[in-house]
C-alpha cells in the first residue's frame, strides 16, 4: 500500500504553480517570436509549447492536474465509505468526471463534435464557432444542479476555494471559449486569437490547480487518514 505523508502532499500545489507560470513563459515567448520573425514553427518549439495546439507539453501538464484531482477525490471517497459517512457517492462522481474529463483532456476528445455541430446547427462563425461548447454550457448546467446541495455543505472557506476554482475552470473551458471564436471565426488564428487562447487555458489550468490545493487542504483538516495511509 501507498504511504505518502501530508507534508509530501500539501507540497504538489505549489510544484503544479511553478510548472504552470514556467509553461506560461514559454508559451508567450514563442507566440511573440514567431509573430516577430515570421516562422510560424519556429524549429517546433511553437507546436511544442503554445497553449492553444493539442498534443504538446502544456496539454499533458492540464491531462495530468486532472488525473491528479480525480485521484485525490477518489481517496477521500474511499475515506468516506471506510468511516461509513454520507456524502461517500458524491466524492465517487466527481472523481469517475474528472478521469473522463483528463481523458478528454488528452485525446481531445470533444473537438471531434465541432464539425458534426457546425453541420448540424448550419453555423459558419460567431460565439458558437466552437460547437462543442453547446454542449458543454448543457453539462455545466446539468453539473450544478447535481453537486448543489453537496457543494453548500461545505464551511464557508471550502465553498469560496472550491467556487472560485468553478469559476476559473468554467470561465476558461466555456466564456473565454465563446470569445476566442469571435476572433477565430472572423480572422483566423491571429495574435490576438492566440493570446486569448493563452488567458483561456491559463483560467483552465488554475482553476484546477485551485481545486487541487483546495482538496489536499481538505484531506490534511478534514480527513487526516486516507486509503493509502497518509501519515
């Protein structure tokens, strides 16, 4: 069995934190270089580290903080039903959500609804240039009200670090996702485009590093022990 210590624990935020304004560095330098010089690749470091392309090393850093957070949660769901306390099931769901929602991350998955969606919906530009956020708006939605009356059980400091996080994640993965198309569906993926895309992904990743922090705090004042012996 796993042993990890809380000190250990309460340790990943911080390293996550540093990762992410590293990345964010990286990932402006290149916007502003290539858009300088012209290369548009330049020598693969654009593909590599820009926020706004798949497969490259800010999108295994975002698959990763969300197989984290689904593993964190499905600790304290395990913690839950050992001690028999209510509230086992919600735990459960929120971590089976993330796991899909890193595979997603990963493989992209809910860009393969755009073009059936475009088609579907005859739509060619304006805020919903990005189908798949149909969808998603439904999801979020349908999310709410699922996880309401668990989310206001929570003490008020919980509920203001797990809202914010919400709120990040959601304005990055939905809001800044319906502006980016304004700018996409009329010029294309032009500097502008590509710095919005940057603020976009920057609210995705902090909101989940925001629950990530939020949840191992959680774990060190609520739970103390969890399934894999936090000493």
């Amino acid at each position: 069995m796993l042993k990890v210590s809380l000190d250990t624990l309460k340790k990943i935020p911080r390293i996550l934190l540093i990762v992410f304004f590293i990345l964010l560095v990286m990932d402006i330098v290149v916007i502003v270089a290539s858009y300088l010089t012209g290369y548009k690749s330049m020598y693969g470091l654009v593909p590599l580290f820009i926020f706004d392309y798949e497969n490259n090393i800010p999108t295994y850093f975002a698959t990763l903080n969300l197989l984290l957070s689904s593993g964190l949660l499905y600790l304290i769901y395990r913690s839950y039903q050992d001690n028999s306390r209510a509230g086992s099931k919600y735990w459960l769901s929120l971590a089976v959500i993330f796991f899909v929602l890193s595979i997603d991350e990963g493989a992209s998955l809910h860009e393969l609804l755009i073009r059936p969606l475009r088609e579907w919906f005859d739509i060619t530009e304006g805020i919903f240039y990005a189908t798949w956020v149909i969808p998603g708006i439904i999801i979020c939605l349908i999310f709410v009200l699922f996880f309401l009356k668990f989310y206001l059980r929570f003490p008020l400091r919980y509920k203001i670090l797990f809202g914010i996080s919400a709120v990040l994640f959601i304005s990055g993965v939905i809001v800044l996702e319906i502006i980016d198309s304004l700018f996409w569906g009329e010029s294309g993926n032009n500097l502008t485009y590509f710095f919005l895309t940057t603020v976009e992904e920057s609210l995705d990743m902090l909101g989940v590093i925001l629950f990530i922090y939020t949840l191992v705090k959680y774990i060190s004042e609520e739970i103390k022990s969890v399934a894999f012996e936090i000493a």
